[in-house]
C-alpha cells in the first residue's frame, strides 16, 4: 500500500506535484479508510467484486444504492483496504461515484 499527496487536477482527473511513499511510513493501516479512484478492469457481479485499476473492490455494501459497476467506468470509492487478502471493501456509507 502507498500513500499519495498530491493536488487532483479536475481536468484531467490526475493528481499533480504528487508525493508517493509508503503506506506503513504514513501511518497508513487497514484501520484507516482508503480512497481509490479508476477505471473498472472487470466486475464479478456472482461475488459483488470488481477490479479498478487493477485493485479488488468488495462492493456488496453498495448494492442498496442500485448501481452496479460496468467494465470501462470511471469510478471513486472510499472504504477499507485489507492488503493481507488484497481487498478494498467499499464503505457502506459512501455512494461510488462516476465520473
């Protein structure tokens, strides 16, 4: 896990003057919540799974808002990541945004 600062560019959807290190140096544990934003690879919807740029999305909780993830949407998600089984698992409280 890595933690990224940085300013998001709102045109571009980029984040610009980033600072990358990593996530243990940060103070960054599974008991924090995560923020992933990207472009759904694929979506498992037997398992409510989906893979956005490349990292695993639980979004089971999610279910209740009535959007289900298309492969090639650009998407925002907070929630839990458990690195251990490599798992971001969506917040039940936050919406999964499009863009």
């Amino acid at each position: 896990m890595v933690a990224v600062f940085g300013s998001i560019d709102f045109a571009t959807g980029g984040i610009v003057n980033a600072t990358v290190m990593d996530g243990s140096v940060a103070g960054i544990s599974a008991d924090s919540g995560s923020y992933l934003t990207g472009f759904v690879d694929s979506v498992d919807q037997s398992m409510g799974l989906a893979v956005v740029s490349g990292v695993t999305v639980d979004y089971n909780a999610l279910l209740s808002s009535g959007y289900l993830p298309s492969v090639g949407d650009q998407v925002s998600v907070t929630g839990r990541a458990y690195r251990d089984i490599g798992l971001l698992v969506a917040d039940p409280q936050m919406r999964l945004e499009l863009r």
